[in-house]
C-alpha cells in the first residue's frame, strides 16, 4: 500500500473513531439527562421526559365569573382539538399590583368558588397563585397545581406549606435569582417527601423596568431533574414602566415561546384574555386568544423535531 494511501487509511480511522466517541457520549448523556428528569403525574396529565409539550394557559386575573368560564371553555376547545396537556389558570388576587389602585381580583372566597365551579363544569385541571401560607389550606380543596410568584420564591414557610399539601407546586423563578439559585427551592420542597415540582423561566431583571429571557436558563434549571416551564408573557414585561403599571412587548410573547421550545422546554405557560386590551391586570402582554391555535402550532412542530433530535 502506498504511504499515502497509508497515512489517508489511518486518518479516517482515527476520525471515525473520534465522531463515534462523540456520538456514544452524546447519546449517553441524553439517556442519562432525560432519566434525571422526573416526570410530573396528576390527574390524567404528565409532564416532562419524552412527554408532549404542555401548555399552562388562562387569564391573568380573574375578572368575573361569566367571562372566566368562557375563556376557560374556549381554550379547552383549542387544546382538547389538538389533544395536548393543558392546565387553566387565573388569579384569584394579585397582590403585588404596581399601585394600591390597580385591580386585584375577587378575593379568595369569591374566586376560588369561580375556579371550582369551572373546575366542575369544564373538567379542568386548575392552577392559580398563593401568597400567603394561610391562604393554602382553603386553595388546596380545588387547585390541582399551587403556584408560588417569582417575587415570593424564596419564602420558606409559603413554600414549605404548599409542598405539603403533596400537590404538584410550579415555582416561579424570581427576576433577581440565577438559574441554579433555584436548587435551594427544590430542596425546601423536597425535604417534605414532595416531589410534584415544576420550575417556571419569566425573565431576569436586566437594569429598570426590563426584562430578559437567557434561553440557558431553561437547560440549568432542568439540569435539577424536574420539568421546566416557560412563561412567554410575563417574560416580556416592562415591570412598572407605565408609572403605576407595567407595560410590555405583546410582540415578542411568539418568538420567546418558539426559541424556549426549540431549547428544550417541558411546557409554556401563556396568559390570554378575548381582549388583551381591555383587560384589568397585564393588558400590555396578554395574548389574543385567537391568536393561539396559530402559535400552538408552530411551537408542537417545533417540539416534534426537538424530540427527533
């Protein structure tokens, strides 16, 4: 065999050598990556490893009893139609509002009744926010999912008291926390036996009145072993901007979405109202309801060529 031929034999040996080594410890990685990642289990949904993209979607506060439930059965017509996980959410008091005059909800008694009977009536896995541990015990009877706000998310005592229902609790990261901040968070809820844990990416304070979306983020929180969720529209507040309330780019609510599912996100967490412009609580970056069905599909084609990848 001439040298070169010789020397060219043993080059492509060598790297083909090299790529399979590449791709073994790339494949194991993944395999040992996606078997970290637990999978969320409540009511007839899972969420995480290998499992289709959910969807945590509603308005953001609750405005009235009538045009909760209509959002509500409008956005499990579109979800049900596409056959994908989907949790209903609202707020039944906002209580970190910019200004003391801002709208806050109905209050618990009143809005939790609100989320049960749409709970009853639609069949809906219910999600809604707490804010103090002595709200828990009343939100327990209907929530299936207790969120913790990102301003609240290194409060031991809401967050301990929640963990101990044994309900799935979605924890939002805070706008001043780093990615792997949130281990001391998943420990203070694990250290109750629960391990119903989601983590939810919505912005990271950069400089005032702003906000921005670091897609590492997603891959660092995840790297904890439990789902991670991405908020597109709080993502895209312009905290206290206005003065007395918060704006925002509505405009970027679709390319964040579509680039966090394309890194890899477990679900998408959207707030929608029929007419974001009217709305009473996050007018500047609530989506258009109608507008969903478009971008749901854009981002499940983009979650089928993730999982291929």
């Amino acid at each position: 065999m001439p040298i070169f031929r010789l020397i060219f034999y043993t080059h492509n040996k060598y790297v083909a050598t090299f790529f399979t080594y590449i791709m073994l410890t790339h494949l194991i990685f993944l395999f040992i990556f996606c078997e970290m990642t637990k999978i969320i289990n409540f009511r007839n949904l899972a969420i995480g490893k290998g499992r289709p993209l959910a969807f945590i979607a509603g308005p953001c506060v609750i405005e009235n009893h009538e045009s909760c439930l209509k959002l509500a059965d409008k956005l499990k017509t579109i979800f049900q139609t596409k056959e994908i996980p989907f949790i209903f959410k609202a707020s039944y008091d906002k209580a970190n509002r910019t200004s003391v005059n801002s709208y806050r909800g109905p209050g618990i008694k009143e809005g939790i009744r609100i989320l049960a009977d749409i709970k009853k009536q639609l069949n809906l896995p219910i999600l809604s926010d707490v804010h103090c541990k002595e709200d828990i015990p009343i939100v327990s009877e209907v929530l299936d999912v207790i969120q913790i706000p990102a301003f609240l998310c290194r409060q031991t005592d809401l967050i301990l008291a929640a963990a101990k229902t044994g309900k799935p609790v979605n924890v939002k990261k805070g706008q001043f926390l780093s990615p792997w901040d949130m281990k001391s968070v998943v420990e203070k809820i694990r250290s109750t036996g629960n391990e119903q844990i989601l983590l939810t990416e919505r912005g990271t304070s950069f400089g005032y009145n702003n906000l921005v979306s670091d897609m590492r983020s997603l891959v660092i929180m995840r790297e904890l072993g439990y789902p991670v969720i991405y908020d597109a529209t709080h993502s895209v507040q312009l905290p206290g901007s206005r003065g007395n309330v918060s704006g925002g780019e509505r405009n970027m609510v679709m390319p964040l979405a579509r680039a966090a599912v394309a890194t890899g996100c477990d679900g998408l967490f959207l707030e929608v109202h029929e007419f974001p412009e009217k709305a009473l609580s996050d007018a500047a970056t609530m989506l258009p309801v109608n507008d969903l069905p478009y971008l749901i599909d854009q981002l499940l084609e983009i979650h089928r060529i993730v999982q291929l990848a």
